[in-house]
C-alpha cells in the first residue's frame, strides 16, 4: 500500500493541475440575425424634423409583404439606391428608460454582406400609407417629370428619386 500511495499522490497533483490549466470560460455571444434591405429609403417623421429610413426586413419576416420603416444606421454599411440586400448583422438592443423621442432601439452591426442584388425599376416605389406632409414649398422634380412641392410629398405619390428644384 505505501509504494501505491506516492502514485496516488503524483496522479492526483498531475489531474487536478491539468483540470485548472483547461478551464474554457466561453464569452456571451449577440446572435447573428438575417436582414433584407430593400432597394428605396423612405422619408420617416420624427419629432422635430424628417429624415431618410431604411426598408428592412429580419429573420422570419424576410420575403413577406410587409417592411419595417426606421430610421436605423448598420456600422459597417452603406446603402445604396436600386440595390436589394441581404445582410447579417449582430442587433444588441438598447436601454431607451431615459430617452425622449426619437431614440434609436437597438445598435446594429454589419456581420457580413451576403448579396447586393441591382432592382430594375422605373421611378415608382410603393405609396407610404399615412404619412403627414408639411405645408412647407421646397420643391422637388421627381424622376416622372413631374414637380412637387416637397419631397414628402414626392414620397407620398410614389415617386422612388427626385433632385432639388422645379422640373425644366
């Protein structure tokens, strides 16, 4: 017994050294979700002034009717008009407890670019449902020839691009 006892002992020390140096601590990692851009932006309202959204689709709402329309930002992206894409990206959401309006949900991050698919189309897009214009003559010529008032209103009638100014 005494000649298996240094053994036991060596086999012990060996094993619970080995057990500390193969410790694997696993970090949390954000999921990674599917996105679809579609090939337009989309004026939205905030609370104080318009600016230009992103058409999105994640994860199980891609290839369905409806989009979302936000005012979002990907780091490490950047659109592009007449282009569908499909990307994947890390979303964290964010603590908005103490926000006023128009704060942005969730941070999103480019994982990668998997396609970026060039639309043929003429100058319509779909019509925004319920979006309020401004009374406010800042006018733009849309794609169709046609000028409108402001580019909201361009939006609301469906008008996919426009330049600043009456049409000639």
């Amino acid at each position: 017994m005494m000649k298996k006892l240094p053994h036991l002992l060596l086999f012990l020390l060996l094993s619970t050294a080995c057990s500390s140096e193969t410790t694997i601590v696993l970090e949390e990692q954000t999921p990674v979700s599917k996105m679809r851009i579609n090939f337009y932006d989309s004026l939205c309202s905030g609370a104080f002034f318009e600016r230009s959204c992103l058409n999105f689709q994640i994860d199980e709402a891609i290839g369905g009717e409806s989009w979302q329309k936000e005012a979002i930002s990907i780091e490490g992206f950047t659109f592009e008009f007449g282009y569908i894409y499909e990307l994947e990206v890390e979303i964290t959401a964010l603590d908005t407890t103490n926000c006023q309006d128009d704060c942005p949900t969730h941070h999103y991050v480019l994982v990668r670019e998997v396609s970026k698919t060039a639309v043929e189309q003429d100058c319509r897009v779909p019509v925004v449902p319920d979006q309020i214009c401004i009374q406010l003559y800042d006018p733009v010529c849309g794609c169709d020839g046609i000028t409108y008032s402001n580019s909201c209103v361009a939006q609301n009638s469906g008008v996919a691009t426009w330049t600043a100014d009456v049409c000639l």
